[in-house]
C-alpha cells in the first residue's frame, strides 16, 4: 500500500514524503522517500498500525535530521 505524508523537518519546513507500507502480524512496515529540492532522503521503520505510520515518518525524519545538511 502508498500513501503521501506532509511532514515538517526540524527547520519548520514542510515536505512529502511518499511512504510504501505493509502489515505483518502485529506491526507495519514502512519505507519513504522524501522529496527535497536538492535531494531524495530515504527512511524506513515500523509502526504498531496504519494509523502509526505518518506520525513514525515523521518522528524519523526528526530523528535523522533531514533538513540539517541541506543549505538554504
């Protein structure tokens, strides 16, 4: 399954990220890309639902710090 998320990276700029998804057992697996103007980031995890999954990739993207090596 896909699904386009809008998040905020930790400069307070917004971007999408389009998120593939599956369910095994009692967990989902994600993988994103995240459209920058500059670049593609890629970040992946789990969530406990589909519901989890917008808020995990945005709590990734904050982990990892994805506006932090861009310049601008």
């Amino acid at each position: 399954m896909q699904m386009l998320v809008h998040i905020t990276d930790e400069r307070g700029r917004r971007h999408r990220a389009k998120v593939s998804y599956d369910a095994f057992d009692h967990k989902v697996s994600w993988v994103a890309e995240i459209d920058d103007d500059a670049s593609a980031v890629p970040l992946c995890g789990t969530a406990a639902d589909e519901d989890g999954v917008g808020p995990a990739v945005q709590v990734a993207a904050l982990r990892w710090g994805i506006g932090t090596s861009r310049k601008g």
